[in-house]
C-alpha cells in the first residue's frame, strides 16, 4: 500500500479520534471525578488536572499534537532523513494509545473518552501496525515504539500546559 495513504489516513484519524475526546472528555472528567479519585488514588493529581481543562483547554491541545503530527508527516512526504522512522514512532505511539482506551475502560467498567473510535480503528491500527512490521520487523517496531511513546509522554504536558495558557 502507498505510504500517502498512510499519512493522509493517519491524519484523519487522528482528527476523528481526538475529535471524540474533545467533545466529551471535560463533561466525562466532571461527571466521573470522583469515581475516579478512588479507582485512580496514585493519579488523583492527573485526575484533577484533567477536570480543570476545559473543552476549549483541551482542543488547544489537542491542536498542538496535530501540529507536530502534521510537521512529521509533512517532513516524511518530502523525506527528510530519519523522517519515516519519525512518522512510524508516532503512529505505533497512537495505534497503543487505541489500546490504552480499551484498556481504561475496561479498568473503570464505564466508557471514557475516546473508546469508540478507539474500538472502531483498531482494524486500522492492525492493518498499518502489520504493514510497518512487514517493512522493519519486530525489533525496529518495538523501538520505534518506545521512542514514539517517549516522544507523546514528552509532548503532552507541552500540549495541556498551553492548553491551560491559551484557553
């Protein structure tokens, strides 16, 4: 398959995904912030980060990520050196943050934010996963993988402090 398709594909996704959790992630937070508090009591401080970010808050976030996300893929249509090992780390780094939904859920055994497009990509996610795989095998994935989810753990506090600043 094309790597344009990937790109473009990735970012729509992207968009679709991240548009879920926009829409309903700040009321979700407020609805369940105490539910939380006592399944999550070593993430209350994130829990209460996350309640103080509003939608417009977290929309700015999630407008920086695309940014990056954007740059890369545009850096990687042009080939930039190194740029498709780049592109590949963030979207393994995406295609686990899909899992990190499910998995969520099913820890607090209520829908949140984002589970379903997550549920309703992961075909996708598999297919691009086995086509980076096929082309780099296991070990560079699994690095890759590493470095992409080093790469959004560095981000996104970047991310929610703007959308802090900005909102």
């Amino acid at each position: 398959m094309d790597m344009l398709f990937w790109y473009i594909s990735f970012l729509l996704i992207f968009l679709i995904h991240d548009g879920e959790e926009i829409i309903v992630q700040h009321r979700w937070v407020q609805t369940h912030r105490n539910q939380l508090g006592i399944k999550l009591k070593r993430l209350r401080l994130l829990v209460q980060h996350l309640a103080g970010l509003t939608t417009r808050g977290f929309a700015i976030a999630v407008l920086e990520e695309f940014v990056l996300l954007l740059a890369v893929t545009v850096y990687a249509f042009i080939g930039g050196p190194l740029a498709l090992q780049i592109w590949m780390a963030l979207f393994v780094a995406f295609c686990l943050h899909f899992l990190m939904h499910i998995g969520q859920s099913v820890f607090l055994r209520s829908y949140v934010p984002g589970l379903i497009t997550s549920v309703l990509f992961i075909p996708y996610a598999y297919f691009g996963l086995r086509y980076i795989y096929d082309e780099i095998g296991l070990l560079l994935l699994v690095i890759l993988a590493l470095c992409g989810v080093l790469v959004l753990a560095i981000n996104l506090p970047l991310a929610h402090w703007l959308g802090r600043k900005l909102s």
